[in-house]
C-alpha cells in the first residue's frame, strides 16, 4: 500500500475512495467494523455461521465498493444494511433446511477477542436473566432496532440510515424495547440492567 494515504485520520470513505486504486487498502475497512458486524451476526445465528457471515459482508462489501455513497463518512450504517441482507438470506435458508435451527436468539460465549465489558455483561444478562423470550416476542422492527443498538452498536442516526426509517422511529422503537426489558428484569439483577439500560442514551 506504498504511498496510499492511511490513518487514523481518515473516514472509512476516504479509505473506500484509495481502495478503488489500492484494494488492499479496503483491508483498514475490515478492521474498523468487522467486530460489530461479528457480534451482531453471532447473536442472530451463532458464532460459528457468524464467522462465514462477516466474511461475506466484507466479501460483498469489496466488490460493491464502487456503489457506496462517498458523502456518507462512516460505512456502518451500509455495512449493517448488507450484514442484514446476509442474515436473512440464512435466516431463510435455515428455515427452508429443516435439518438446521431456525435463526433465534442464541446463548452465544462472547468472542474473547472483544473487550468491550458492557456487551460481554448484556449477553450474559440476557442469557440468564430469560430475557430471551422477552427479545424474541418483540415486533420484528422493534427487535432488528434493538440488536443494531445494543449488539451492532450503532448510534441512533446509524440505524436509522441502516433500516432507512425517520429518527423518531428509532427513538420510540427503542422506548418500547427498554420498557419490556425493565419490565423482565429481575431485582437481583437490577445493577446490571440498568448497565445495559445506559446504552438507551438519545442518539
């Protein structure tokens, strides 16, 4: 990547842009985002269709490189928009095998290579508190909002770019997703929901 520009300093279009003359360039792109997109897909199917997954975003990604929308500076909300393309072409393709598992809520080990504690605490909280149930009761809008907030990480403009709905429908989505998650908790856990609750911060 001789005299290709690079750094922290750069935004991820910047990066798509040198990687359309340099494409080992695109590899800065990988390493940004691939760990939100991982944990995102590994709640969704596992860990193990998870890894085969993100390599296919970031596969899609490089060779539709040319289609991303260079006023954008971040590429999350477009790497998600294809993650989400990816998951349900699984999800359906898990239903149509019978030999599979449907695509649910899964009791995932967090990667050990992410160190963001707050996440590894969610998992386990929704793990063992039951909250499971409640997620997987939710509207399929509220629950996609929902898993792109706490476990893609995304802002609340992010999501709102990723799923193309106004920024108010975020905002009451996630309202309404706290609300059942508080209503579950249980009170031995109450230090730790409310850990989980500090991610609901207007965005």
């Amino acid at each position: 990547m001789t005299g290709t520009p690079k750094g922290a300093d750069l935004t991820d279009s910047d990066i798509i842009g040198a990687s359309m003359h340099d494409p080992e360039v695109f590899a800065v792109i990988f390493d940004r985002h691939h760990v939100s997109i991982f944990r995102y897909l590994a709640r969704r199917l596992g860990s193990a269709s998870a890894e085969d997954s993100t390599s296919e975003v970031f596969a899609r990604a490089y060779e539709h490189r040319s289609r991303f929308d260079r006023g954008r500076e971040s590429a999350r909300p477009w790497l998600f928009g294809i993650a989400r393309n990816v998951l349900m072409n699984e999800q359906r393709r898990r239903v149509n095998d019978r030999s599979s598992p449907t695509a649910e809520i899964h009791h995932e080990i967090p990667d050990p290579a992410d160190s963001v504690a707050w996440t590894v605490d969610a998992q386990r909280f929704v793990a063992e508190s039951g909250l499971d149930k409640t997620i997987a009761e939710l509207p399929e809008g509220t629950r996609e909002v929902l898993f792109l907030y706490a476990f893609g990480e995304l802002s609340y403009k992010e999501i709102a770019d990723t799923l193309d709905i106004p920024l108010g429908t975020v905002r009451s989505r996630l309202g309404r997703a706290r609300a059942a998650l508080r209503e579950q908790a249980p009170a031995w856990r109450e230090a730790l929901a409310k850990r989980l609750e500090g991610r609901f911060e207007d965005g």
